[in-house]
C-alpha cells in the first residue's frame, strides 16, 4: 500500500495490522471552505492528499492501493483541526473540556481497473468511481473511492493546571482537536462513542472492509 500521509499515528495503526506500505509526504494545502460539513471536510482533504502524491509514485495496483486519510474535531460547532500555537491548543482544549464532541476521519483509496469482491465470488458492480484524469496528474483507468467515519468523546472537565501540563508535553502538536487520545490525553476521556481507532486517525473498520470490498484483503497481510 501508498499512503499519503505523514502522521505517526497512521502509521502506527497499519504497522500493528502487518500492512506492508510505503509513506509518501503529499504535496496538498488544506483549504476549508466554510459551507463545507465536516464529512465534507474529511472526504476533500482525504481525496486531495491522494491524488497529490500520484504523479510521484509508479501507478497502483489493486494489490497494492493508495491511501490518503484526514481527521478534524468539532466541538460547540466549531471545526478544530491542527492547532498552530500553544495558545489555540489551550482554546482547543477549554472548549472539549467537561463535553461531548465527535471526530470525523475521511479516507479515500486509489487503484487501476474495475477490482473488487473476493476470489471464489461472483463479479459484482465495480467498486469506486472512475478518477478524472485531469485529478490524477493525467493518468487514466484509475478508480477512486471516499468515505468517513464519526465517533463521539466525552472529555472530564479538565482544570487549568491540566490543560497547562498537557500543553507543555508538547504533544497537541500536529494532532487535529490538540489531543493525542492514544498518548496522555487518554487520561482526559470519560467515554468513547464509535470506533478508537478513528479518533487515532485512521478509521480501521472502515479501511479494512474496503480493501474487502477491493478483494485484497486478507492478502495485504502478506506484504
């Protein structure tokens, strides 16, 4: 597998599946439109890192897709994604205090041909959509396919002198909301609504029922 990311975390989730990958840095502002949901949101980004780092690798394979991920927060109607300074993280942090807010991961996997079901299985409608080549640097006969996943965390109420020792770890930073759930600021959740795995960054059922869908899985575990 490509992916299009350079977040340990995801990193992480596929090493501990025994997925054979190769990270590749994409080239991709994210740019949030206002009018845009957070699904939305996800979906874009996931998309647009995707097909930025296309023209730079050998084409994919259904044996060997890419993928492309991106996370945001939202809390009291407010999309939170990567804090710039230590200050927008304590504000991130404030405002998931004593509350309910939910992650939404979006995903989007990459590959050539028409795959899809398993060995063994009847051939059923093609999986994905066709990619514009225009979106992936002039290549044809790619597919394309984008989905998201929410889950819910309640924060306890975290006092100041909390919210100050977290934020000198230093490790809110390049963590979409200013948390790392997987780190210290496990110590923060009171309850989980949905999947862990997408509040890390990466919605693992949800990948692993599409590289079933692909008909690569549970080959992928081979390398």
């Amino acid at each position: 597998m490509y992916l299009a990311s350079k977040s340990p975390q995801r990193k992480a989730l596929l090493t501990a599946l025994g997925i054979d990958f190769e990270v590749l840095s994409p080239d991709y502002r994210e740019d949030d439109p206002p009018a845009l949901t957070p699904v939305e949101l996800v979906e874009r980004h996931s998309r647009g890192k995707a097909c930025s780092v296309l023209p730079r690798v050998a084409p994919p394979s259904p044996a060997r897709p890419l993928l492309g991920a991106d996370t945001v927060v939202v809390a009291g109607g407010r999309v939170l994604g990567k804090p710039a300074t230590a200050g927008e993280a304590r504000q991130y942090l404030q405002l998931l205090s004593g509350g309910m807010h939910q992650v939404f991961s979006g995903i989007t996997l990459v590959w050539p041909g028409e795959a899809g079901g398993t060995a063994g299985e009847e051939a059923g409608p093609p999986f994905g959509e066709q990619l514009d080549p225009g979106q992936a640097g002039g290549r044809e006969g790619l597919r394309i396919w984008t989905a998201s996943a929410a889950t819910g965390v309640r924060f306890s109420q975290l006092a100041v002198p909390e919210i100050e020792a977290y934020l000198a770890t230093e490790e809110w930073r390049g963590r979409a909301g200013g948390y790392a759930i997987q780190g210290r600021a496990s110590a923060f959740v009171e309850e989980i609504q949905g999947d862990y795995t997408n509040v890390v960054g990466l919605p693992v059922p949800l990948l692993v029922s599409a590289l079933r869908r692909l008909g690569v899985w549970p080959r992928c575990l081979l390398g």
